[in-house]
C-alpha cells in the first residue's frame, strides 16, 4: 500500500473533517469557499521529508474567502476550523503553521506572499508590480493544490501568475541574470583567481551557479522555489540531468590557487586548467543552446554577455 504523502494527508483531512464541517454549519457558503494548501513551508513544495517536520509542520488546510465573506462569516468559520484542529490528536499547530493554514482572504493570502498590494477583484498586475517580484515568491504564491474553488476568484489570481511574467518584464529578467552569470563567472573569476583571492573567487562561482539555475527557469517560464529547493527543482525538471550535472558537478569543484600559478590573466584566454573554468564554459554552451533552441536567439555564443543586448531591445 502507497504511504500518504503530505498532500494525500492534507486532502484526506479536508474530505473527512473539513468539507463536512462547512456542509453542516457553513452550507449556504459553501460554493464561496476554496480550499487547498499553498504558500509558504516546503510540504506545498512537495519537498518536506523527516528534517522539515521540526517545525511549522503538520495536517491541515487554507480556507480562501473574498474580503466581503471574510466579515459575513470568515471570522465564524476560522473558529469553528480552529476548534476542529485543536480538537484532534497530535496535530502540532505551532504558531507560524496557524498563519499559514486556515481561514484567510484571497487578498491578504497574495499580497502576503508577494509582497505587493494585489489587486485580486481585477485581477490584474502592472509591469511595475511585475518588476517588484523575486522569482521564489512568485513560485509560493501558485504552488500546492487548490482542492475546491466553486466561486473561481482564488484560481483567477493563480492563473493570472502562472501565466508568467509579461514579455519585458521576462526579457530584462533574461538579460540581468545572463550578465549575472558571465560577469561573475566568465570574468571577474578568472580576475579573482589570478589576484589569488579565493574568497572573492568563491563568491564568483555561487553567484554564477545562482544565476545559471534562475536562467533555466526563465528559458522554462516556470518559477524557481525558495534557494535551498531551487536545485532539488531544477533536477526534477531537467529530465536528461545535463544541465542539472554540470552545476552538481561545478558545486563540488573548489578554487584551486595551484591551478593559476604562472598564468597571467587575459580576458580571451580561458585557463582550462581549473576545472572550474571548464564547467563554466561547459553550462555556458548548455545555456546559449536552450536560448537557441527554444527561438530566445538566433546565434549561438557562449559568451552569455553578448545576448544582454538582445533580451532588452
């Protein structure tokens, strides 16, 4: 028998506690409740294991209600939800885990999350909105699963966000990270290395893997999670595990000062003697490829510095 995962458990709950719960004392709302689970905690990621559940974990769900709903019967229907959490055994409901699970408005789940004052009546976003947001929150706010929505107005806001970023707004994305990745590790790498400073150097190469990894996701229009999933992700997605090797394998490499000695720095010269530089070189060529082939350039150029111009015209 298949072991119940977090959201088979969370599924399970609202079907035998939570919906007959709302058909008994809340039926003539009922349409006008969505149910689900998404937002903050990895369990929405489907990433939780045995170490995520020392805090903020446990069995429950998200109870969406418009602004106007919240004040006709939101507030009886937190604590009548409430009550039905207390009341059952080993539930664990910390403090944080109540923020993010139970009665909570359309609006105030969204602009929570992103950070910004969603218009979710409109449903609707400006470009300056759009420009405001990091990829990871964006990746919060339209993950786990909405069980029930009979009203539509919480998958109308999810919709809108999961249709991705406006044009622009992903083309400057493009270019900012694509000049992340080749100044950080095309150039200022080889910079620091030669200047044996390691540390600077290290930082060079986290930044370009940072960049590298946000790149794939914008070529996939799919948003990243929060950093410490972002390559558990990319992995699930990169189905040959190409691209997702070679950061694996440029992760592990160190900055190796032996592998500079007696070379001088030259911007058009790569030192392939650090392996570091090689990998780079080889997760450029992966990257220039995807652009390519996904109808992003037309040229093929590891150098990713010379698309910037191109993603921004």
């Amino acid at each position: 028998m298949r072991k119940q995962n977090v959201m088979d458990k969370n599924r399970t709950f609202y079907n035998e506690y939570v919906a007959p719960l709302i058909r008994e004392r809340f039926g003539a709302y009922e349409r006008r409740i969505a149910v689900g689970i998404a937002g903050e905690g990895s369990d929405c990621f489907g990433y939780d294991d045995e170490l995520s559940r020392d805090h903020d974990f446990g069995t429950g769900v998200c109870l969406w209600v418009t602004d106007g709903d919240m004040k006709e019967f939101g507030y009886r229907l937190s604590i009548a939800y409430n009550e039905l959490v207390d009341s059952r055994e080993r539930s664990y409901y910390t403090d944080r885990l109540r923020e993010r699970r139970g009665v909570m408005t359309i609006h105030g789940f969204y602009s929570a999350i992103l950070g910004i004052d969603c218009d979710t009546e409109g449903v609707t976003m400006s470009e300056k909105q759009w420009q405001l947001l990091d990829h990871s929150c964006l990746a919060t706010a339209v993950n786990g699963e909405v069980f029930r929505d009979d009203l539509g107005a919480f998958s109308a806001f999810r919709r809108l966000l999961l249709a991705y970023y406006p044009d622009r707004i992903w083309r400057i994305r493009m270019a900012e990270q694509l000049h992340r990745f080749s100044s950080a590790l095309q150039v200022n790498y080889a910079r620091c290395m030669t200047r044996g400073d390691i540390v600077a150097a290290q930082l060079c190469k986290n930044e370009g893997m940072a960049a590298a990894m946000e790149l794939f996701f914008l070529i996939r229009r799919t948003y990243p999670p929060y950093y410490k999933w972002t390559f558990r992700a990319l992995s699930d997605m990169d189905g040959a595990k190409e691209f997702a090797g070679a950061v694996y394998e440029l992760a592990g490499l160190q900055c190796d000062r032996k592998k500079w000695e007696g070379t001088a720095y030259h911007p058009n010269r790569l030192n392939v003697k650090d392996e570091v530089v090689t990998v780079t070189e080889k997760i450029a060529g992966q990257i220039a490829k995807m652009l390519r082939e996904n109808g992003i350039v037309k040229a093929y150029d590891p150098y990713l510095e010379s698309y910037v111009r191109q993603m921004v015209k």
